[in-house]
C-alpha cells in the first residue's frame, strides 16, 4: 500500500487538455516550444520557479551529476534541471497522469532524452541505491505520513557526498488551516508537521543539514505580490481546479504563522 497520498483532485484526467489550451491561448506554438515557455504553468510549489532555481544552486549540480526529483508532479523541476545544466534527470512520481504528461512535454521541449520518467512511490522510490548525487523533495512531504521513509529512501539512493534539496511547507502550530490547500482538500489529505519535527526526521535518516533556512516572510510578501496580479493565460490554474481558493488560502496562513516555508539541503557523509 502506498505512504504517498494522491489527492484525488489532481487526478482528473483533464490537465493535460487544460494545460494544452493555456499554452494556445498564450500564443505558444506546439511544434516550437522551448522550455522556458513552460516555466509559469510546471513548477507547483510556493515561490516556482524562483525556488527551483534557488534551491537548484544550492544543491551545487553540475552537468555530470545525476539527479533525482521525486515526487515530480508534471516535470518543472526535471526539465529545469535538465535545460540549465546539461544533466540527467530522473523523474518520480505517483500519479499515472502526471508522468504522462511528464512525458508530453519532455518530448514537446527536446527534453526526453535527458529525462527518465518513472511512476512510483517517494517512500520505495523505483530506482537502485547510491546512484544519484542530488535528490530534490519540493513539497512532496505534506502527502506523505511515513516521513521516516520518504528521508531514508532519499539517503539510500544517494551517493557518498550526495544532496539533499528541500523545499517544504510545515505547520506554525498557530491555528487551523484553511481548506483547501495547494495540495489537499480536506485535512485529512494532509501530514504536516514542524519544522524542528522535519528537521530531526531528515537527520535521524542519516543526513548531515548543511543548510536550514526558514523563508516564511520572504515568500509570503512573494505569494502576496502573485496573488494580487490578474491571471493571465499561463498559470498553474490550467490543471489545478479551484486554484485561486487554494492560493489565497496558502498565502493567509503563510502570512499570519500557521504555516512556515523551509528550504534546507542534507549531506550525505562523503
């Protein structure tokens, strides 16, 4: 039985018409799309691309290393990875209809053949032990109960002098949530948890925080700024229903402490 909870709301099986018709009405031509055409509508997580490409640097990738995201979603963090370093990345996640749309787009940018997509669970990811240099986790966490084992898996695959990258939403233990969320419906949907809780859950899995930051103010000004812009026809409302509910939801509780933002990077002992 799978430890990684699917909300069922992202399985619909309308994103990849949903994000098919965003890219028409922006003007994209199919036949023609680079990757940076992709950037406002693939990468589902607090701040997007201006956390990838954070976390990106911090995890000091270069363009022999090789990288995994588990938990991928439909591939913004695989596909920047790949364009801008040059390197090979593999792709995990549980959704069926995320790897192919996954895919899709690789194949859509060039991508593909830096790119193995492969469906599976972040808790027994579907790949062999110390094989990768760098492991991103971007908001994998909230769906995931076995946290235990979503940080050993990591530290498995890993190689000595390996990374870490996380980029996560934890509780502030300042009141309740507001539903729904980016990420859940109902909180039932959800295993958050602080951030000193997730901070010793990584380091019981073997791995030595070189880098612990929380971010709360910063990418809540961020999100604020977002959430006051009118959406234009690239946006993660393409294929997430109710999108800008789940967003101010996030935004007002990243604003007054109920949740906090944590980016950190775990070591592997070389």
């Amino acid at each position: 039985m799978s430890e990684q909870t699917v909300p069922l709301q992202y399985t619909t099986g309308r994103s990849r018409a949903g994000i098919e018709q965003a890219l028409v009405a922006a003007g994209k031509k199919l036949d023609e799309l680079q990757a940076a055409d992709l950037a406002m509508l693939e990468d589902y997580h607090t701040g997007g691309r201006l956390a990838t490409m954070q976390l990106a640097d911090l995890a000091g990738i270069v363009a022999d290393s090789k990288v995994l995201d588990a938990g991928a979603g439909i591939g913004g963090t695989a596909r920047y990875v790949a364009s801008r370093f040059g390197c090979h990345v593999t792709a995990v996640d549980l959704s069926a209809e995320y790897c192919e749309i996954t895919r899709w787009l690789d194949q859509l940018v060039d991508l593909d053949d830096r790119i193995d997509v492969r469906q599976g669970d972040v808790t027994a990811l579907p790949v062999a032990d110390s094989s990768f240099d760098v492991v991103f986790s971007q908001h994998v966490q909230m769906n995931v109960a076995a946290k235990d084992r979503l940080y050993r898996e990591a530290r498995r695959v890993l190689r000595p002098g390996g990374r870490l990258a996380v980029w996560d939403i934890c509780t502030g233990d300042r009141g309740e949530l507001d539903y729904p969320l980016p990420w859940a419906d109902v909180p039932e949907h959800t295993h958050l948890i602080t951030p000193p809780a997730l901070r010793a859950t990584i380091e019981a899995a073997g791995l030595t925080v070189e880098r612990w930051s929380d971010l709360t103010e910063q990418v809540a000004a961020m999100m604020r700024m977002i959430q006051s812009q009118p959406p234009g026809p690239l946006g993660l409302h393409a294929f997430v229903p109710n999108f800008r509910e789940r967003l101010d939801n996030l935004v007002d509780a990243l604003s007054d402490g109920r949740l906090r933002a944590i980016q950190a990077v775990g070591l592997v002992s070389p």
